[in-house]
C-alpha cells in the first residue's frame, strides 16, 4: 500500500511504476533557500555563467540517459525528448546573451549632475513550477535566466514527471551550484500552494493550465510584492486560405496540431479554413492524420506521436470529442482509445462549423475542431473568438492579407506559413487574455529575473539651495 505522502509516477505508454519518492517540506526548502541567497547573489556575474556552462557539460555527457528519462516518463517519441535535452542545453547561450541585452548596465554622466546609472538585482527566492508536456526544457527555460541573475530557485515539477525534475535539479547540483542555490519539491496541488503563498518566495514562475494559473493569480493578488510570470494554454487558430500548395498546408496543420500528440501550449486547436478550399485541405489532412504512427517512445518504426499524459486525460479527451459530436459536430476523423488500459488515443479532426457555441476551452491532445468560412474577414473574427490568445498561423494568403492578419489577429505569436507551434527560444514567448500576464518567458525571461535599480551618484556631496529662503 503506498504512502499517502508519497508520490508515483507511472510510464504513460506501458503503465509501469518508473518513480516514487516523499513530498518535500515547503518550510524548509524555503528556508534553506533563503540562506544561500545572498552568498549566491553575491558572486560575480562571470562566475555564475560559467557555472551554468558547466551544467550544459553535465547535460551533454547524461543527454541519452536524460532523453530516455524523458520519453518513459511523458511518453513521447524518442526523437522527440532528444530535441528536448538539446533545448536544455541551447538555453544557456541563449539567456546569457538575453541577461547582458535586456538586463545591461548603463551609465550617463554629467560634470554637475553626477552619474546616472541603471543596474539590476535579483528578486530572491524564485519558485518554478513546471508542466508535464516539456518537463526539463520549461522549467529549465525559468531556472537559467533566475539563478544568471542571481536568484535562488526552487523547482516543483509536475506531479506527473516528478522523475526528470529530480535529474533537473541533479544536473545543476552536480555542476558546481550549491545544492541549496538549486532545489527540488516534490509534491501535489497542496505543496504547489503553499510554495506560491509562502512568505519567503519573492516570485512564481508557472507553466501549465489557465485553470491553475488564474488561481495562483488569485492567490497573489494581495502580494504585489512578489514577481509572477504566467505562461498558460491556447485555444490556438490556423487559418488555411488560398494557396496552391495543398500538401505543404496540410503538413503544417498535422505538425500543429498533432506533434506531441497535440500537448503543447502553442499547438492547434482550431482549422479555420476558406469554404472554396474546404474539401481539397480537408480530404489532405485526413489522409495525411491517416498515416500517423501512433506508438511508444522507443517503437520501430519511430511514431509521430505518443500517448497522452494518463488515462483520466485520454478518457476527457474521448469525453470531449463525444461532446463536440453530439452538439452539432461532423465527425471527419473520430478519436478512439487504441488500448483500453494505456492513454494511446488517435488523432481526431471535427467539423464544428454548425455548433451553436463552440466551447472557448484548452482541449489539452490531438483533438482538432474545424470551421468553415466564407470570407478573410470572417477568417480573422473566428480566429479572435476566444479568451486566450497565445498562438495564431495563416497559412496561403498574399503578403496583404497576412499584413492584415498580422494587424488584427491577438496573440503573441503570430506566423506566416508555419506551424502555430516551434518557437524560438531566441524570441520572447507569450500570450494574451488567458495565455498569460504580460511576462513573456523565452528570450524575455531576463526582464522578469531581476528588477531595474536607476541610481544618481557622486563621489562627494554637492548642494545649493536658492528659493525660498532669508538672507543669511
């Protein structure tokens, strides 16, 4: 009988115990954390980069053990958790050189004013809470910039791939960072609250759900004190309109929609698409979803995609697409549970044109909804309805219409004939209404790490007063 305080975590794909371990203690990691602070802050820049380049070397010689870790424990491809591990180590480079661009000192001097001077500390004690879907390379994406900038960190994996947090944190520990600088929590939602809400955490770095997001916001809502970046889901649209190259559109809406069996924050959730073009991109894309492998992480040959995270997701999943069904849905691919006892579902496309509401929610795996339009106007209307706003792609179109498009479409990424997923760890990563707070991570995860300090300074004191006062 397992421990109540205890946490499992099972291989999605063959339902096989990978890991357990006891829930952390939130009060003394915090403290522990706390303490090592100002030592860590105190190092010197140089000395902390060259630290997280010794961490990349500690990735580089585990990165096939890592990747393996990865694709047991979140069940997709093998191919797949290598590109991640390869993320992981590519992150360093990249928030070095966003630390020296978006956190730069800068300095303006005056013979009577002194010198002006703009400098940036780091907020504490950050906690980082990381989603199922790319457990090592999103929270990663957090801790880098934080512990450059001279934050301690304290990650909280998902309670779903506990197992490659734990070979997170190893890593760091293992390249030179003090094991109190760098820390796991293992816990649930119970442990997540309290860290969000404990006194000694100065910010809260999240990836994961609106629904989980909007209550740590919540939470913190009398605490303004305390920085809080939310990266959060999609209800993301791409657009399909005139364009010869029917295939190629058809790739990159299977690519968006399906590519890690459809969990990621930026894949595609609705196909918007010209009604002139409807029934040539609609017969492409089904044959194309036709052919997808659906498999385990280390299959012959390799799958496309894997399973969802669990059972319960893959019965919601099934649950929603029955929904969509029996309220004016037109079934173009069913989804079907390919194992009853293991979470492998196919990927599902549905007509909704005719529904009277589309639900405006984040349906988390390989679930595409499909909607018929007439006009581009219509087109960017569709594409607007929704509360999130993180991703958006127009496939086809004149460089007039994308212009359009770009002007009118909100989200924070919008592309051009690409995917609505893949983006750029070079480039800040955010959205709008749902997706998040206007704390874009990727390249601006630097701007929420540290906070801007503006001085004016003198070597010796110098005054005048002359209004306002008698003679002497």
């Amino acid at each position: 009988m397992p421990n109540s305080q205890e946490l499992i975590s099972f291989e999605p794909a063959t339902g096989a115990e990978l890991w357990r371990g006891a829930h952390g203690n939130v009060n003394a990691i915090v403290n522990k954390a706390r303490r090592a602070w100002p030592k860590w802050a105190a190092l010197p820049l140089t000395k902390r980069i060259e630290l997280m380049r010794r961490f990349v070397n500690e990735v580089r010689k585990d990165q096939d053990e890592f990747a393996e870790l990865i694709a047991r424990e979140t069940g997709k491809p093998l191919w797949e958790a290598r590109t991640e591990v390869e993320a992981v180590m590519a992150k360093v480079d990249i928030s070095v050189n966003a630390y020296a661009e978006r956190t730069g000192q800068r300095k303006l001097n005056s013979a009577l004013q002194g010198t002006a001077a703009l400098r940036h500390k780091p907020h504490g004690v950050m906690a980082v809470l990381g989603p199922y879907n790319f457990p090592a390379h999103l929270p990663n994406g957090h801790m880098v910039p934080a512990l450059i900038a001279g934050n301690t960190v304290i990650l909280k994996p998902s309670e779903k791939t506990p197992a490659v947090g734990e070979k997170l944190v190893e890593l760091f520990n293992r390249c030179g960072i003090p094991e109190d600088v760098v820390q796991l929590l293992i816990g649930g939602p119970d442990e997540g609250k309290a860290l969000v809400a404990h006194d000694g955490v100065d910010g809260v770095l999240f990836t994961g759900s609106a629904q989980v997001g909007i209550a740590i916001n919540r939470k913190l809502a009398n605490s303004p004190g305390k920085i809080l970046a939310l990266e959060m889901g999609g209800n993301n649209p791409i657009v399909v309109w005139d364009t010869p190259k029917v295939p190629d559109a058809a790739a990159l809406i299977i690519q968006s929609a399906f590519t890690t069996a459809g969990q990621r924050c930026t894949a595609a959730r609705r196909l918007i698409v010209k009604a002139s073009m409807y029934d040539e991109v609609i017969a492409e894309t089904k044959r194309l979803a036709d052919r997808i492998i659906v498999g385990g992480p280390f299959d012959e040959p390799a799958p496309f995609m894997g399973p969802v995270i669990d059972n319960n997701t893959a019965d919601q999943l099934a649950e929603s697409f029955l929904y969509l069904l029996s309220h004016g849905g037109k079934a173009i691919k069913h989804m079907r549970r390919l194992q009853n006892d293991l979470p492998f579902v196919s990927p599902a496309i549905i007509d909704t044109t005719a529904m009277a509401e589309r639900p405006d929610v984040e349906l988390f795996g390989p679930l595409l909804q499909v909607i018929k339009v007439d006009d581009f106007d219509e087109a960017i209307a569709e594409a607007n309805n929704t509360r999130f706003g993180l991703s958006a792609s127009l496939v086809g179109g004149t460089p007039q219409q994308y212009n359009r498009f770009w002007a009118n479409i909100r989200a924070g990424i919008v592309n051009w004939n690409r995917p609505t997923n893949g983006a750029s760890s070079a480039a800040p990563f955010g959205g709008i209404g749902l997706s998040g707070n206007h704390r874009p991570a990727a390249f601006y995860a630097a701007d929420y790490c540290a906070y801007p300090v503006t001085s004016t300074e003198m070597e010796q004191p110098r005054a005048s007063v002359g209004v306002g006062f008698k003679e002497s």
